[in-house]
C-alpha cells in the first residue's frame, strides 16, 4: 500500500469478508493502520474501514454523525444501514441498530435485566449448564469444543434469559453459529438465514403465549407485560430486540472462550499459572478480548459529511470500525500482539465504544469464567485435532471457530442439578 491509497479515487484492495483477511488479519490492518488509518475500499458497495484507536473512537463515540440505524422490509428482504457490512436481511436488532431518542427508550427498558447483579443471578445456570455439557462427554475422551462445549454454554443462558424452551438448546445453538461464520455472499446463506428464521418465529410463538400468562421472569414475558413510552411492545419491536440479544450474544462468548483455550493448549506455563491464581482469570480474560476481539468490526452510517483522519467523508458513506485492529495499536498497547496478564492499562475496545457499547458484557464475561473454571477442573489436559479444526471462513463479524475437534484422558461424570 503506497500513500495515494485509501482514497476514493484510489482505494486499497480490501474485503473484511475474504478467506484471504481471516488468514492475515492482524498484518493487513498493521499495514493499514500504519500507512492509512482510515482507507476506502470498493467493495461491499464501498465503504471506509477506521483502524487506528483514535479514529475508531471518535467515530463510535459520535452517534449523532455516524448513526447504527437500519431500516428493513421483511417483505421484500431489504432495507438500508445497520451495523453490518453488506447488509443483513433480517430485523433490525434494537437498540443495537437505533440511533437516539429511540435508543434511549429501549436501552432503559432493557438495562437493570444486565446489570451485574442481575447477571449474577444466571452464573449457577451457567455453571450447571457447563456441567451437564461436560457430562455428556467426558467419558468418551473427546469433543468438539465449539459445538459441545462453548457454542452450547452461551445458547442456554441466553435461552434461560429469554424464556425459551431449553429441550430446544440444540435447534437454537447451530443456526446461530452458521450464520455468523457463512459469507453473506455464499450460494448458501439464504438457506442458513432461513433457519435463524426459525429462532424468531419460536421468539414470536413464545411471546404470544406469555401474553395470555401472569408475568415470568424472563425476557419474553417481560416484554409481553411491561410497557415502552407509555405502549405495550409490538411484535416487530420484541423481535428486534431478540435479535439483538440473541445474535449479539451468543457466538461472541463461544469465539472469546474457544480462542482462549486455544491460545492456552500452546502456552502450558500460561495455563498452569491461571489454573495455580483463579485470581487471575478476569485479567487474563480481558487480555483474550483484546488480542482476540471476538466481534471483528462493525458499520456505521455517516449523516453528514466530516473529516476524520486527513479523510474526507462524505454523507452517505458507510464506514467500518474495526475493534480487532484498534486493539491492536502500538500508540495504545505496548507489545501489542502479545497476550499479557500483567498488562497494567487495558482500555481494550472488544465490547465497542460510546452508547452503543455492549450491553451484555457483563453476561460474557460471567460465563466466560464458569467455561474456563469447567474445563481447568474437569479438563486440564487437552489436546487439538488441528486436521479436523476449521476458522471461520468469514470474519467479517465475528472471528472464531467453526469447529475444533479435542481429545483428553477420560473422566467420571458428577452430580448436576440440570440434565441434558
């Protein structure tokens, strides 16, 4: 990349989506981060991607110029704007794809149910959840650590959230996994969007039956019961708050908590020095939401033309901020590429900047410690059938595992309050 690039007269060669970014992320944006922190490309449509600390922030912390809403016609499959890039033809997800005063209406109608204490009130669930999981398996000596382990965990606590059948779990878990790792511009993704579709419709049948129930303590029920702005929750506005919640958090906790064993399978002193300080844990897991981001980068929407970076643009524009790259930045993080659990200062950008900052970290964080706590006591040796692992294809959202094959000596199940 030459230092004419990065304009729109003269774009790099770039696409968040390509096989070629999931196999070299990490040096494709240290080139562009160096050379041109915030550079046009023409795929997609065109769009600018943003990865340098600063320029990511400003940008996220400046809803009113650079707006997340999406409009979209569940008729005909298409709307405009959003947070990704191409465009995702399902609902909106609320408040996540809404720009304020509305975002403030949704966000406190939402906020105390993932506030920390109310998170903590699901760790035993998650604890039992990751139990009876490992119960299932730990006979046999091996798993798929994505699809048995740490895709499951996250399903269910979101399920115990929302009120949804838990017999469902695996109905639940697999499309949402495929959609996230499938190139929306595969032949398939129509049919993998179709069984998301699923989830939603099961969303919609489960909310119209707490309708007609004394209020739950659960998601649905509250939305079927409680009122926003004076008015009862429509349907459209319960789905799109479900696919925020759902999507937003599931396969984000799997991608954090697979790459996080991943790393600790090749870094033995890594891992005996967590298992030695459980102390350490929720500094260590700060670290693996740094280097590993789990959610890659996501869009905006410029209203209104600005200057950032020496960069001109335009109202209309789409740009792309990338929390994997700013996390990445030497003027920001010493060593930058290294894991390190002594990191004095980690203002790492893995659950986004300004009011759209994810609401449900708390939640990931929490179950990301029962995972890690469950396989250090049950699973401390494990080895990785790297012939049988895939990355994602695509990790234009999220960057994670499809799937990752492990083997270890065979154990006893134990006692568990929930079965599966």
């Amino acid at each position: 990349m030459d230092q004419k690039q990065g304009t729109k007269a003269n774009p790099i060669a770039f696409d968040h989506e390509s096989p070629e970014h999931a196999e070299n992320w990490p040096d494709e944006f240290r080139e562009m981060r160096e050379k041109c922190p915030v550079a046009w490309t023409d795929r997609h449509g065109g769009y600018w991607v943003a990865t340098s600390y600063d320029a990511v922030v400003e940008m996220a912390r400046d809803p009113e110029t650079f707006s997340s809403a999406k409009s979209f016609d569940p008729e005909t499959a298409s709307g405009s704007g959003g947070i990704t890039i191409p465009f995702t033809p399902i609902p909106r997800g609320l408040p996540v794809e809404s720009d304020p005063p509305e975002w403030n209406l949704f966000r406190d109608f939402i906020n105390r149910r993932f506030a920390p204490k109310a998170v903590e009130g699901f760790r035993q669930d998650a604890r039992n959840f990751a139990t009876a999981l490992l119960n299932r398996v730990i006979e046999t000596g091996e798993m798929d650590l994505v699809n048995d382990f740490t895709g499951p965990v996250p399903a269910m606590v979101t399920m115990k959230l929302m009120g949804l059948p838990l017999s469902e779990w695996r109905e639940f878990a697999d499309p949402l996994h495929t959609m996230v790792f499938t190139p929306k511009e595969a032949p398939e993704y129509a049919q993998v969007v179709a069984g998301v579709d699923w989830i939603f419709q099961r969303c919609a049948e489960e909310f119209m039956r707490y309708k007609g129930l004394p209020e739950e303590p659960n998601l649905l029920s509250y939305f079927a019961h409680q009122p926003v702005g004076g008015r009862l929750l429509e349907l459209n506005d319960v789905l799109s708050l479900a696919n925020n919640i759902i999507i937003g958090g599931v396969d984000t906790t799997t991608a954090l908590t697979t790459h996080a064993l991943e790393y600790l399978h090749h870094h033995s002193e890594a891992k005996a020095r967590l298992m030695a300080e459980p102390s350490l844990v929720p500094f260590a897991r700060e670290e693996f939401l740094r280097v590993f981001s789990p959610i890659h980068c996501l869009a905006r929407n410029v209203t209104r033309s600005v200057e950032v970076a020496g960069q001109d643009v335009d109202e209309g524009d789409r740009v792309m901020l990338v929390w994997a790259a700013a996390n990445r930045d030497p003027a920001v993080f010493e060593s930058p590429d290294e894991v390190n659990f002594d990191r004095a200062s980690n203002r790492h950008l893995a659950f986004g900047s300004g009011i759209h900052r994810c609401i449900g970290s708390s939640f990931a964080r929490m179950m990301f410690e029962e995972m890690i706590a469950q396989m250090f006591a049950r699973i401390p040796d494990w080895t990785i059938d790297y012939e049988g692992a895939r990355r994602y294809r695509s990790i234009g959202t999220i960057n994670g595992w499809e799937t990752m094959p492990i083997r270890f000596p065979p154990g006893p199940k134990v006692p568990c309050d929930f079965e599966i």
